[in-house]
C-alpha cells in the first residue's frame, strides 16, 4: 500500500496498517477483522475469531482487528462495503476472503486450508511462496458467486505476484469485466505481450472483452428489444438484440434469440448467429454448466 500523494493522516495510517498487518505477515497468516463498536453481528463473531485465532497461534495465525471507524482510509483500500468482513493475509496481500466462516468449524477449515498452501512460519507447510492456482481458484470462487468486485481486487493483487501466468490474467480480465471496469479490463489485455495473448486461455477473455464492447445502456437495450419483438424476421434486429442483450447481462434471452436465428436461417450472414453463440460459448468457458445446457440445445437443432 503506496503512501505517496497521501496526506498526513493517510501516511499514518498507512504506516500503522504496516506495522500491524503488513510486516507480521511476512512469515505469518494474518487474520484481518474489520468491525464497528456499533455492529452487532461484529461482537458475535468477535469471540469465535478470537478463541481459534488463539488456538493456531502456534501454527502461525495472528488475529489483528481493524475498527472502519478509526481508520476509514484502510477500510477504503480494501473496500469494504460491509461489516463484518474478514480477510486472511500473507506477505501483505489478501489470500483468502474468511466473512463466509462464521462458524468454529468453518473458520478452522478455511484457515487449514490456506495453511497447507503457505509457507507460514511454525506451521506444517513449506515451500517457496503461495500456490499461485490456490489463490486463482479463490479469485474464481469469488467472481462466480457474484462478488466481482472482490473478484477483480484478488486477481490485481495475484497479478503482482504471477503476472505472466495466463489462468491469473484471465481472470483479472473477466472479473474487471463483471465489475464494469471495461476500461481497465482493455488497458490489461493491450499491455499484454503477443505469446500471451495467443494463450487459449486468455483468449476466452479476450471473447469476453469483445462481446462487452456492444453493451449499450437501458434505454437502448429497451429500443432494441422492443425492435426486435416487432420485427420477428428481420435477422439484423434479432442479431443487434443479442449482441446487447449478452453484453447486458441478459445471457438466457441473448442465447434464445441466436438459437431462434440459427433454426430460422442458419446461413444467414454467413452463420453469425452460430458464429456469436459459439464466442459466447468461449468467453463463459466451455466447462461452465450454462454453457453445457445451451450447447446441447444447440447440437440437438443442428443434428438432431
């Protein structure tokens, strides 16, 4: 966490979250609870945290409570938008979001977890750094429950520590995506060297980049779905629809409207509906379940 361009009060801030957070997790996990006297559900998970905090001291765990109130800027760094929200932190980055635990059992299971990746200091693990696949599979976690934003802040902080490893700058892409950061989710893949952007996996975010670039706002999204209910023939209102629909969020309606193309005219423009269906396909990933229900439908109307 930088301190230039700050004011007093920030460095300071800055300078305490360092002491306290920063330099024991160098060889530590880091358990980081943000809480308000005034937040009820904070004092109830309170003690939870503390009695297993206490038990795996000597593996390594050192719990250090952060109160929004007296330090707003910290909070900010990490936005927090809600309380209680706990993070596991090693080396001076999120590892692991914990504000799901909020059970004993949950908590220790979390906590064995991420131990058994990390080289933490009086724990049962060793090794060079963090498992960089570990914390991308939490990054993954936390954009597929909707949480992109979170999503998007896991991936810039892996970036740091693997930013030439593909499964990391995809995900980086898509969760800036999910979280409306377009912008930021282009500038990541333009700065990218070509041997990268020739991955496969990167490619399937750069789909998702494509396919995001034709999002319009409400408004228009309205027009074009009520253009294309009135014209249910004219293929490049039905084609325009979908393209805004998906990138909308609109997934189902976006696949439905292709679908109805495909059956209509497959040959239509050359096959764009199929062609689109199938970069949409990609840009989800051809493993995820959604993607598996619409592939079937489209392989029964293509062979039957």
């Amino acid at each position: 966490m930088a301190s230039m361009g700050l004011n007093m009060d920030e460095q300071k801030a800055v300078e305490r979250f360092r002491q306290q957070v920063v330099d024991p997790s160098q060889d530590k996990l880091v358990v980081l609870d943000f809480w308000a006297e005034w937040c009820g559900p904070c004092k109830a998970l309170a003690p939870m945290l503390e009695k297993v905090c206490a038990e795996y001291a000597d593996k390594g765990v050192e719990l250090v409570k952060i109160n929004v109130d007296e330090e707003g800027f910290i909070a900010g760094q990490f936005q927090v938008k809600s309380i209680p929200t706990v993070y596991a932190i090693f080396q001076g980055q999120p590892v692991a979001d914990l504000t799901p635990a909020r059970t004993e059992s949950q908590l220790k299971g979390a906590l064995d977890q991420i131990l058994a990746q990390l080289p933490i200091k009086g724990g049962d693990a060793g090794g060079d750094g963090p498992d960089i696949d570990q914390l991308v599979e939490m990054g993954e976690k936390m954009l597929a429950d909707g949480d992109a934003e979170r999503a998007a802040s896991a991936f810039m902080q892996i970036a740091q520590m693997a930013p030439d490893k593909p499964e990391v700058v995809s995900g980086l892409i898509r969760a800036l995506l999910a979280a409306g950061h377009a912008e930021e989710a282009k500038s990541a893949y333009d700065g990218l060297p070509q041997e990268l952007k020739d991955d496969p996996i990167v490619q399937q975010a750069h789909s998702a980049l494509e396919l995001a670039a034709t999002q319009v706002d409400d408004s228009e999204l309205q027009a074009l779905r009520a253009a294309a209910a009135e014209r249910p023939a004219d293929m490049d209102a039905q084609f325009a629809f979908a393209e805004a629909a998906f990138a909308g969020g609109q997934r189902d309606e976006a696949a439905e409207v292709l679908l109805k193309m495909v059956e209509a005219d497959p040959e239509w423009n050359e096959g764009a509906a199929k062609a689109k269906l199938l970069q949409i396909f990609d840009a989800v990933g051809l493993e995820d379940p959604w993607v598996s229900a619409w592939r079937r439908k489209l392989s029964l109307l293509l062979f039957g």
